[in-house]
C-alpha cells in the first residue's frame, strides 16, 4: 500500500506526511513545477503544467488498496475505477455511496458558472479543516493497516 497526494495546492500535505510516516507507508507527493515541496520523507514527483497532469500519473501508478488524498472529484472518480481509496483535504472519504453526487454538483457548478449565473465562495480554511483531515485520515490508516495485517496472517 501507497499513499498519493495530488499535492498542487493541497491544504493538508504536511499531515498526510506526517501520518504517513508515524504509520510507515509510503507517500508520494505529485506536484506541477510550478509548486516548490521538499520532504525528507516523501517521494516527490514533479510533472508538467498541462491540466491533469498529476491526475493522470497517479491514477497510471495506483495499486489496488492505494490511498489517495485529493481534492479532484474526477480523480476520485478514477481512483474508485481502480480499487484504491480517495480521501478529500476535508476528511471525507469519498466512495461508490457519494461520488456520483458529487460529479453531478461538480457538473452542474461548472454549468451555472459557464453562464455566469452562479459564482461560488470558497470558504476559508482553518486549523479545524486541518484537524478533522487529520482525525479522518488517521482512522482510515488505523482501517487499512489493521486490516492489511489481519490478510497478512490468514
């Protein structure tokens, strides 16, 4: 199992390191060059600029039981195709329950604002954000490897 983070503009990139690293999995950080990361325990992957860049190299690098910390709905979407488990910077793992809502607001958001008749605030983010990712992701980490273990010995 490996962790993935679509690490362009991702809030929680520094608590996903850390967890994984007080778990011992392995992460990789996939970032454009545009974005400057350094981490001494993550592998870090730069791609290029083109849109989905990241998208499509960790989505052609998933293995099945990956987990994957990204805000991209449609990358979620891809990773769920590929047996692997999305998680948002919220903390909300994303699964076959709730996807096909959330394409569908992500579509209908970028139609209404096509047409100039919805423009979206974002919300600040804060350390509570940070925090409830954290609580989450730890869970799903706790999930994985205690399960992981359980397969190893049967």
């Amino acid at each position: 199992m490996r962790i993935f983070v679509d690490a362009d503009g991702c809030p929680v990139v520094q608590v996903a390191v850390n967890l994984a690293k007080e778990f011992n999995i392995p992460i990789t950080l996939v970032k454009n060059y545009a974005h400057i990361l350094n981490n001494d325990y993550a592998e870090i992957v730069t791609v290029d600029t083109t849109a989905d860049s990241a998208d499509y190299y960790i989505v052609n690098h998933l293995s099945q039981g990956d987990i994957v910390v990204t805000q991209d709905n449609g990358l979620a979407a891809m990773c769920l195709s590929r047996n692997a488990t999305p998680i948002n910077q919220n903390g909300l793992i994303i699964n076959d329950s709730n996807i096909i809502t959330m394409l569908s607001s992500r579509h209908l958001h970028k139609e209404l604002r096509s047409q100039g008749i919805y423009t979206s605030k974002v919300k600040k983010r804060n350390k509570g954000s940070d925090k409830e990712f954290e609580i989450s992701f730890r869970r799903l980490l706790q999930e994985v490897t205690v399960n992981g273990n359980e397969q190893e010995t049967t």
